[in-house]
C-alpha cells in the first residue's frame, strides 16, 4: 500500500496592522504544526496576498493562494479579535475563494489584548467559515492578554499554550483526514 501523502494544513494570519501581537502567535502556532509528523503547513500573511479593494469575491481570486487552499486539508486561522469581530482584510482575503473550502477541516486561534483571547472573534468567524463549506473543530485556543505571552523577539513565556496547541492540533489533524478520507470515498449525495 503506498504511503499516504502528509496532510496539508496551512496557517493564515489575518491582520495586516503595523505592530500586531497576533503575528508571534501565528508563527508559535506554524512552528508547533511543522514538528506534527505527517503534516505540511505553510505560513499565509494576508498582507502578502494581492487583494483589490475595488472588487470582491472569486472574481479578485489570487492563483497562488488558490491553489494553496485547494491543496490543503484543513487551515488553521490566526485572527485577532478587533471591536467584537474579525479583521475585514481577512473576511476580504476569506472570500476569494469558494469551492476550494468544501469539506475541509478549519480551526481558529483567537487573540486579544484582554482577558478572553479573542472568543467573540471566534464566534463571529464560525458562521463564515461555516459558509465557505469549512467544517470548524470544536477545540480554538484563546491567546488572551497576548502582550504579556511572548518576549520581544517573539518567544512563547507561557508554556501552557504548548499542550493547548497540540490538544488543538490533534483535533485538527484527526478531522483533516476524516474529511479527506470523505472526499475521495465517499460520492456527494
């Protein structure tokens, strides 16, 4: 029997603000993906991704980052929480592709200068995601008071988030190939 492919789950990080704490988490969460044997990530900045402000939708489609989502098995979404809700440049980003979200695993890491790391972004993200044809996990890490987390070069000062990200991840990778074990078994009624 050949050896099934790796899993391809990448990260997106979805804020393009100047200064963002959200950024060492994204880069926490990409680090602890690439030690998972088995998988492959890659690190999305959605202030890399070429967007039109003046059209939406699939018709300002990016190839690259098309191909990526089409590609992957699951994704995984830094997201800091802005005023209750999500970044609008990520909802953009979000919603330039369709078809290539179907049946696929999602999971999100909310983050938030204050208490609750971002659990009203992650309730207002899962409808959208849900949307798309994501199939959200019920684990999310909450990065709350995400300033007093990281050094300033970016290094994790909270140790407990290694095991929560990996409780995370577990749930994440095990839905990916569920879903991905659907999508080439099992017909679409």
């Amino acid at each position: 029997m050949p050896a099934e492919r790796p899993l391809f789950i990448p990260i997106i990080l979805g804020t393009a603000r100047q200064g963002r704490e959200s950024e060492h988490v994204a880069q926490f969460v990409f680090e602890q993906a690439k030690k998972r044997a088995g998988v492959e990530t890659e690190l999305i900045d959605v202030r890399e991704l070429p967007m039109r402000l003046d059209d939406a939708g699939e018709q300002m489609k990016d190839p690259k980052f098309s191909a990526a989502i089409e590609r992957c098995d699951g994704l995984i979404i830094v997201t800091p929480e802005y005023n209750h809700g999500y970044p609008g440049l990520l909802k953009h980003a979000l919603d330039m592709n369709l078809k290539e979200y179907i049946h696929k695993a999602a999971g999100i890491c909310g983050v938030s200068a204050g208490p609750f790391g971002g659990a009203r972004v992650i309730e207002n993200l899962l409808p959208v995601l849900r949307e798309l044809g994501l199939v959200t996990i019920f684990e999310d890490v909450n990065f709350g008071k995400v300033g007093t987390l990281f050094d300033e070069r970016g290094q994790l000062l909270d140790e407990s988030y290694v095991s929560r990200v990996d409780k995370f991840l577990d749930e994440l990778t095990w839905m990916a190939r569920v879903l991905r074990n659907g999508r080439q078994n099992i017909s679409p009624v």
